[in-house]
C-alpha cells in the first residue's frame, strides 16, 4: 500500500523505532487507510492495540514561498 509518493517508483508508508511508529501519506484517505491496515494487522498479532491517547498527527501544506 502507498503512503507518502517520492517519486514514480519509490513510496514510503510508515518510519519505525522500538515501540514508536510513523505512518506517512499523501492524502488523509490515504492515512486512514494506512491507519485501518496497520490497526488489523496489530489485532491479528493477538489484540495488540494503538494507544490513542499517545497519538498526536499533523499535516505539512506547502505555501506561495516553499
């Protein structure tokens, strides 16, 4: 599944680290269903769960001057 779109060839969805996790995409649709995915996949690993209170989220949004 594509997240965030570098280039023809090239996409990256999600950066990871011990317990942390980054999910990237283009589009918020596409982060939620990025978002769906990895939350189905943590259940069928035997009810692992995201800790909402933990997550936090933002969007980069270019402007006139980037």
């Amino acid at each position: 599944m594509k997240g965030y779109v570098i280039d023809e060839s090239h996409s990256l969805s999600a950066l990871t680290f011990a317990d942390d996790l980054i999910v990237l995409a283009t589009t918020n649709d596409t982060g939620q269903r990025l978002l769906r995915h990895i939350e189905s996949y943590l259940n069928n690993l035997g009810g692992v769960r995201i800790a909402a209170v933990k997550c936090t989220s933002f969007e980069i949004r270019p402007t006139k001057d980037s």
